[in-house]
C-alpha cells in the first residue's frame, strides 16, 4: 500500500484508488475501451459473473477505468462502496428510483437543484411516491414531516444556488428514528470540504461534473455509502443503462488528481471575494457560508471543514435589469450554465439551476430577480477582485 489507513486528503485524490499495477507498469490508469471482457476457462468466466472472483464481465455493468474512478470517491467520502452514472441526474434519479417503491413518502427541501426538484415534482408521484418538500432552513418543520413517518430524507448542503446550510448531524438522526434513508447531495462542499457519510447521512452523492471534474469537460455522476444499498443502487443503474463512459471515468481521474489543490484556492478566494462584495455599496446581499453574516454560519462551521467555491449575491436595487447591465462586464468568469471548473462561471438562476422553473415558481421559492451565482475559480485572487470591481463600477 502506498498510503497509510489515515492519509490525507490531498494523498486520497492523488493516489486513491490507484493501488492496482496496469499492463506494462503503466503509471496511469488505462482508459479500458473494451465492452466485453473475455474468458477462456468457463469456471473462471461463471465466478466473476456472480461476484465470487473479481473481474468485469460487461462495460454497461462494471469496466476497470470506471471502478478506479469509483474507489478514489469511495475513499474520499469514507465509504464502504461506491457506484457512478453518466451524469449528477443521472446518479440522482438512479438512488430515488432504486430506494423508492409505490405508496413511499420521501422528505426533502425546497432548494434541491431544479432537476432533483423535478424528480419530487413529476416523475416520483407518477411511480406513486409522495413527495413533502420542506423549508430548506426551517429544521423543525423537516423534522416534523420525518416524524409523519418517511422511506427516504433526501438533503442537499450548501443548496443551489441561495447556498443554505442545513444541519446533516441533525436531521440524519431524525431520518434514523423515522426509519429513513438519509442521502446527501454533497456536489457543492465536495468530499475536501465535508463528509456527509461521518455525519450520519447512509447515501452520499455527487455530480462529478462539476468539482469532482474540475475542468468542466466531462459529465458524470457517483454515489457512495453502505454496501447493501449501494449494491441496490448499482443493480437499477445497471439495467436502466446510463453507465459512466471509460473515457469520461478517465477525464474525471485525471481532475481529481488536483482537487485538493483545487478546493483549498477555492475556498480561499470566494472566502475573499466574498468579504470583498459584503462591503461594496452596489452589492445587497451576500450568500455565502464563510461569512459570520450567513444565517447557516455556525452550522456550516461545525460539518465543513473549507466554505467551498460556490457563492452567489444580489445587486442594489433587486432588479433583473441591473443584472442584465452587470453580467456581460464581467471578463473573468464564463457565463455559463455549469459550476466547479478551474474558471470563474457566473450566471442566473433563470438560465442554470432553476431553468426548469417558471419565474413564479421561482419567486415562490425565493429566489431574488437580481441573484448572481458565482462559481469561484482558481485565478489569482487580485485579477478577480479587479475584474469584479470594474464590472460593479457606475451600477
Ligand atoms: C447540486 C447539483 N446536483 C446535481 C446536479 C446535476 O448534475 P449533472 O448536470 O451532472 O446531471 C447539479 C447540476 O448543476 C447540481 O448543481
């Protein structure tokens, strides 16, 4: 073993998961293209096919490429097994379909990214689960529709894009005392800066496109947690087919190398940034976790161990106007329907998170016309003040 049982995190995303030694000593991981893998003796081909020797069979079921992808995750997030998806939704609605049968209650938030929002909303009461969507912030009343009895606590933390923190310690025991299964969304803190599976939550998910990747060139998804319904999440995934492709397993190993690197100077420049726009008189609010003004500060303070890449802020004056001045000023930023890449990204909820919604449904929920969600990069810190300076000039 190259690293001991307690390495760090950084240690993890370099070499976790890598342990095994390819053809011809290769020092990376092959990108496996092959479907099928094949076997001479028909004792050994039975034995990996039922898992009794291991081995892949199938590219829609297992491929190596994939399953290194899925262990450096694993081993990330502290977790007893793992399993992908060719995108974030694709992983999503892979767990809810495979823990959620007709006549089951799940609990969740409000904030939830658009597309798991439309999962509660459209296609689980068509499979006959009923879906009571929360307050975000309003931990009693969460705990009081666990209490009414629920198969499955979905939670996602910091949500998208208000960035709202919400309790995973505490509501994973409420989902426990339920009977639920608690399952976080984690694609915001990222496994650098927090680990839902240490407190308390059964399921842990990602989409890896965008910090696990980290260069906004692949789609991916990934789930880990107890093995038992990992293994169930698997199987569904197996057989609906929306497997992670080898090539993409390999751009996302190939990012990962770098996330520790990567969150720690984003964790480092949206905290300035954000102490940078909490005092600039065009700003009105700032949304983000690290600031002691953030309603979830001591709550993300005690289960994060970094505020993450991802802020967002409303302008002066709260009209959409204004952002429609602001946005296309920005030079260091794409404005762009993706977050978590190596680039600044900012954009609305209009176009990204909340596309799925109408703008009614959207002021239902909260959201301020004048709202910028501002995926931090990792340029230096004194260009994206500047840039952000210039772009906030005569508003
Ligand atoms: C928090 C969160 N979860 C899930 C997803 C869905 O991921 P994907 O686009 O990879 O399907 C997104 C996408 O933006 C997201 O922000």
């Amino acid at each position: 073993m190259r690293y001991g049982k307690n390495a760090g995190k950084g240690t993890l995303s370099v070499w976790g998961g890598e342990e095994r030694v390819f053809a011809d000593n290769t020092t990376q991981v092959p990108v496996f293209l092959g479907v099928a893998h094949a076997y001479e003796d028909l004792d050994e081909w039975i034995d990996v096919s039922l898992g009794k020797k291991p081995g892949h069979i199938y590219g829609r079921n297992t491929n190596p490429t994939v399953h290194v992808f899925e262990e450096k995750v694993r081993l990330l997030e502290g977790a007893e097994a793992a399993t992908s998806a060719a995108t974030g939704m694709g992983i999503i609605s892979g767990v809810l379909c495979a823990l959620l049968s007709s006549g089951d209650r799940v609990v969740s938030v409000k904030d939830t990214y658009g597309g798991t929002s439309v999962m509660f909303n459209e296609f689980l009461p068509r499979q006959g689960v009923i879906s009571s969507l929360c307050d975000t912030t309003d931990h009693e009343a969460i705990e009081r529709e666990i209490a009414k009895g629920c198969k499955l606590l979905y939670l996602e933390t910091p949500t998208n894009p208000t960035i709202k923190i919400i309790d995973i310690a505490r509501l994973a025991k409420a989902g426990h005392e339920a009977g639920a299964v608690v399952v976080v969304d984690n694609t915001f803190a990222t496994p650098i800066n927090q680990n839902p599976l240490e407190l308390g939550a059964d399921i842990v998910l990602h989409s890896a496109t965008k910090f696990l990747g980290g260069h906004a060139d692949v789609l991916g998804g990934v789930a880990c947690g107890k093995a038992d319904l990992v293994r169930k999440i698997y199987h569904y995934r197996e057989i609906n087919g929306a497997s992670l492709a080898p090539m993409s397993a390999y751009l996302l190993l190939r990012g990962m190398k770098t996330l520790g690197l990567r969150i720690a100077r984003q964790n480092e420049n949206a905290m300035a940034i954000a102490r940078y726009l909490e005092a600039h008189p065009a700003i009105d609010r700032v949304f983000y976790p690290g600031l002691e003004s953030h309603t979830g500060h001591e709550i993300a303070k005690r289960q994060m161990r970094g505020f993450g890449g991802m802020m967002s802020f409303t302008l002066k004056g709260n009209s959409f106007e204004t952002v429609r001045k602001f946005l296309p000023k920005l030079n260091l930023a794409h404005k762009a329907a993706n977050l978590g890449a190596v680039e600044t990204i900012a954009g609305v909820p209009a176009t990204t998170s909340h596309v799925e919604c109408t703008a009614e449904e959207r002021k239902a929920l909260g959201i301020p016309e004048s709202l910028v969600r501002y995926s931090v990069g990792i340029e230096d810190i004194q260009d994206l003040i500047e840039d952000l300076d210039q772009a906030l000039c005569g508003l």
